[in-house]
C-alpha cells in the first residue's frame, strides 16, 4: 500500500464474500481485515491511487455490475463504491484496474469475443467513457492494462490458436479513451 505494507483483495468463495486484508507491520504479522461485500464477489482487482489508498474493481456476480471502491483510508475500513448500472458486466470474464488517478480498467468478455477498456473520469469511477474492442481472433483473458510512458493504455492478454496454442498480445492504445487502439502485437 502507500503506507509501504502489503494491502490484497480476495474472495472468500463459500461464502461469496469478498475482504481487504492490510498489513499493519512488515513481515505481516499483524494486519486488520475489512468485508467490502457480503455475498456476490466476483474476482477482484486493486491498485494504489495517487493519495497512497487502495482502489478496488470487482464484479457483483448477484447483479451483474462492475464495482469501484475507492477506499479512504490504507486498510480500506472507509471508503465508496460505485454502482454504476452502465457498467453492465455479465458478460465479463475478469477484471484489470491499473494503478492510475483516475482508474483504468479492463476485462475480457466471458465469450471472448471482445474487450472492453474503461477510462474513468474520477478515483470512483462514477463517470467515464467505455470502448468496446471486437479483434479479428478469440481472446481468452485481459492479464493487465499499464500506462505507458506517453500516458497511453497498454492491454496485455492471451488468445487461443485453436486447438492448443496460446498466444500473447500486446494492444497499445493511441488515445486515453483506447477507442482507436494500434495493431495488436502478437508473441
């Protein structure tokens, strides 16, 4: 976290619960826990924002949305999250926010027909604008979004060459938005 102590976001999967654990010193020996969800979790991501506090992306799996929290404190017992309804995500496989204020976020659909980029507007996500991306081949999962050194996107992920070769791309996006992305490269 911004404090310099380990912060993680995971699921409890029996219980659809979904926790922020923060280290308090470190070896980690000691540290709080706080439930953000109850019952719903779906994978989640984190990043530290520029005031040093985790910022959280993850799926409610009972309505189908994509949620931000932005946490305001480093063990995230405050905080806010968004529930923003046209962020619909039931089609989403996983989800990648990048460490950036504001959040960038992507995620692969479930089909793996397209990917989806969301540049926000603020820390909570409550406004921003989203590209859909429908590539020439099937991508299985979105492994990351970084921001380059001209302040652009990077996708990083995988596709299948059916039958059994996986492939890395690599999608530099050419604006903020991500909605004129360059060629993909493919490793």
């Amino acid at each position: 976290g911004g404090d310099g102590y380990a912060v993680a976001v995971y699921p409890v999967s029996y219980q659809g619960a979904l926790y922020v654990t923060k280290c308090t010193n470190s070896t980690c020996s000691a540290y709080t826990t706080t439930m953000l969800l109850a019952s719903g979790a779906g994978t989640p991501s984190i990043a530290i924002n520029d005031d040093g506090y985790p910022l959280i992306a993850f799926q409610n799996t009972t309505s189908d949305y994509l949620l931000v929290t932005e946490c305001w404190d480093h063990a995230c017992t405050t905080g806010e999250t968004t529930y923003n309804h046209s962020m619909y995500t039931s089609e989403a496989e996983d989800s990648v926010i990048v460490t950036s204020s504001p959040p960038k976020i992507a995620y692969t659909k479930s089909d793996g027909t397209q990917y989806v980029v969301i540049n926000c507007e603020n820390d909570l996500c409550s406004t921003f604008n989203r590209e859909v991306h429908a590539p020439s081949h099937v991508y299985n999962t979105v492994y990351d979004i970084a921001i380059g050194s001209d302040g652009l996107p990077v996708v990083v992920g995988s596709w299948m060459d059916y039958p059994d070769v996986q492939n890395v791309y690599l999608t530099k996006c050419t604006d903020e938005d991500c909605d004129d992305p360059e060629t993909e490269s493919e490793y």
